[in-house]
C-alpha cells in the first residue's frame, strides 16, 4: 500500500444501521409462508426444537414486534466501521463521562451479536447510575465479529480465533488505548482467551464467563471432586446429545447457511437451539409471556432479526469451522502459551457447565479472580446485564 492508502485503510468512520423498507417486507411475507413440519413426538426438546414456542416466537415476530428496534437501538450509541486486515469490522464505542475510565474490549459469541450486549452499556460506562461508584466505569469497545451482524464477511480463509485476537488488538491501538482490559462468552471467549495468551501490547487483564480450556480437552481437568465429575459429566452431555449444531458449523457451515438465509423461522429455530437453559428461557418467553431475567421476547427478537437483517447466517456459521473445524487453518497449529497477565473467571448457574475453582485455576496459572454468579446462563450479559456488570467491576477493579 502507499501511505495514503495505508492511511484511508485504517481510517475510523462513523456508521448508522439503515434498514430498508423492502427488507422489512420481505422479512413479514416469509414469515407468512412458512411451512411447519409435524408436532415432535416427545414431550421435550430431546428432538429439537417444540413446534408450540416457535409457533408463538412466528406469531409475534409477525403481527407484534417492531421490525425497526435493530436499527433505533444501535443507532441510539455511536457505531464506527474500520477496516482491519482486509475485513470492515463494525463496532459500538461509548465513552463514559467519568474519568480514569478503563478501557473494556468486549466479544459476543454465537447465536450471539452485538445486541446482547447493549444492557450492560449503561452499567458499565455509567456504573454511578447503576448502582456503582464513578471508579468503575469503563470505555467500552463492542465489536462485531468478522462475518457477524454488520462487519464484513472474510472473503479468504483463516479468520480464526488467534487472527480475531489480533484484529481486536489493533482496533484498541487505532482508539488510542495504551492500556485497557478484554471480555468474552462463548465464541468471544475463544477471542478473549486468545487476547490473553498472544499478550498484546497494552492488554493488562482478561476475563471470560465460559472456560474455552474445559471445552477443548475437559479429561485434562481435575476429577477429585464431586463439583469437578458433575462439570465433567455436562460438557459429556453437550458433546454426545447437545452440540448439534456446534458439529453443522464446525464441518458443513455452508449447509446449513442455506437454510438460515432462506427462512426466518428456520433461522430463529437454529439459533434458540443452543442449550437447554436458554431454550427453556427463550421458549417461556413466548409461550407463557415469562422472561427469565432480561431475556423478554422483544430482546430475544432483536437478537434473531439482526442475523436475518444483515443475512450472516452462512457467514457466521463459518467462524466455527475457522475456529473449531477438522479442516480449520489452525489446526493442529503449536498451542498458545497460558496468558502472562491477570485472568478473571464468573460461572453463571445455567450455563451449559459450571466450572470448578480448581478447572480455572488449572487453566489460567494467573486466575485472579473468581466467583459463581446467583443467576443466568450461557448469556450472562444478554440475561443478567446488571449482575454481569457487577461481576466485570469486581473483576479488573484491581487493575485501575
């Protein structure tokens, strides 16, 4: 490049969400035509997902809900495009009014965006509204990941985890940030542990509500413990009757995004059947009126209408296979070293495991804090954004 293409490449520019009008009724006449299979013959979710909380999410999605909450919600934070490494990476930055604040990157993961992290906005950047003291508010950085919501879809092979890590690197450096502090659940997590164990520059601390080491070899971790064999027993019950679409992405992303892309209720299906805890919360909310948390049906919806707004179903799914796919640029590369800088760790009661001290102590040497949340699962931020905050506060509080 010359330098003023360098310059024009890295350039930081404002960004608003405009949804077309014909987006919007394209969405309502697939939703009119969906065709329904017949009703599952078991009494749980042990076939799938239930034809009655779908039924009800295709109903509200239809005659009830504002198809424009997507773009007014972003649109109320200001959002900013940057091209990195050959990507646009779209990415909501508040600052908080108070000073010192310290500068959080935060990562969603799948079927997660951006959106399930705009609750916790407000406790994080403006924490004395929140019932927190103005020394404990961050900056906060909310990309979205390559091929997720409105970033750019890769148009080459090897964005994986390590390469997403780096990206978020130097999006903290083009900010300005010397020193800030990274955040991730599920996928994110991936990024965030990455984040952690490649030490960047100006990166003092991490912290993750989903312990990617148990996932990726869960027989390397202690089994002493009655707490220690029932986390065990879980991921063993994800990996053999729960993880299905964790192996559609993994190996066939293409397949699958067929579908995603072509059905709006195919795509709410796929993405709510994510694990028990929150498909009986999402499914609650529909059927019965009852959110679990922050997790009402208008929330669950935004959610499921960005991935169908910005068609990134395929495209999402393909993170998987970058990240933990047979074929994956990465496999079978030389592990990371364990992060050199502080770790923090919240298990949450819902989530898919609830991982022991003694797991996190064993994968992170430098674990600084720790703690087991009262409430919410797998989308701590998404269900429980004050508790999620508190836990993020207590967390790098050492580190201001």
């Amino acid at each position: 490049m010359t330098t003023t293409e360098h310059q024009a490449g890295s350039s930081i520019r404002p960004f608003t969400v405009q949804i077309p009008k014909d987006t919007l009724d394209d969405l309502q006449r697939r939703l009119a035509a969906t065709r329904w299979p017949t009703r599952e013959l078991v009494g749980d979710r042990t076939q799938g997902v239930q034809l009655a909380p779908l039924q009800a999410l295709r109903q509200y999605w239809a005659t009830e809900y504002d198809g424009r909450r997507v773009e007014s919600r972003l649109n109320a934070l200001p959002q900013f495009i940057t091209e990195i490494d050959g990507v646009d990476i779209h990415f909501v930055h508040v600052r908080s009014q108070h000073q010192h604040a310290l500068p959080l990157i935060m990562t969603h993961g799948w079927p997660g965006s951006v959106i399930e992290m705009l609750d916790s906005v407000g406790p994080l950047t403006d924490p004395t509204a929140h019932g927190g003291t103005a020394a404990d508010a961050f900056h906060l950085v909310l990309p979205s990941l390559p091929g997720y919501g409105f970033s750019g879809e890769p148009a080459e092979v090897g964005w994986d985890l390590a390469r997403t890590a780096r990206a978020w690197a130097e999006l903290m450096r083009r900010l300005g940030y010397g020193r800030y502090v990274a955040q991730g659940g599920d996928v994110g997590a991936g990024v965030t542990d990455a984040m952690g164990r490649l030490g960047p520059d100006g990166l003092a601390g991490i912290h993750t509500n989903l312990l990617v080491p148990a996932l990726n070899d869960p027989a390397s971790l202690p089994q002493n413990t009655e707490a220690e064999r029932a986390a065990l027993a879980a991921i063993k019950t994800f990996q053999t009757s729960g993880n299905g679409y964790f192996v559609e992405m993994a190996t066939r992303p293409q397949t699958i995004g067929y579908a995603l892309l072509d059905s709006p209720v195919a795509l709410a299906a796929w993405m709510i059947d994510h694990d028990t805890d929150a498909y009986y919360k999402i499914a609650r909310a529909f059927v019965d009126g009852q959110p679990s948390g922050n997790l009402t049906r208008d929330h669950i919806l935004d959610n499921i209408t960005a991935y169908w707004l910005t068609g990134t179903g395929a495209s999402a799914a393909r993170s998987y296979w970058e990240a933990y796919g047979p074929d994956a640029p990465a496999a079978g590369s030389r592990p990371l070293p364990p992060p050199r800088i502080p770790v923090g760790f919240s298990t949450f009661p819902g989530e898919i495991w609830r991982t022991p001290r003694s797991w996190a102590e064993q994968a992170y040497p430098t674990l600084s804090y720790f703690d087991e949340a009262e409430h919410g699962g797998h989308f701590a931020a998404w269900e429980e954004p004050q508790l999620f905050a508190a836990h993020l506060r207590a967390a790098f509080r050492p580190l201001r």
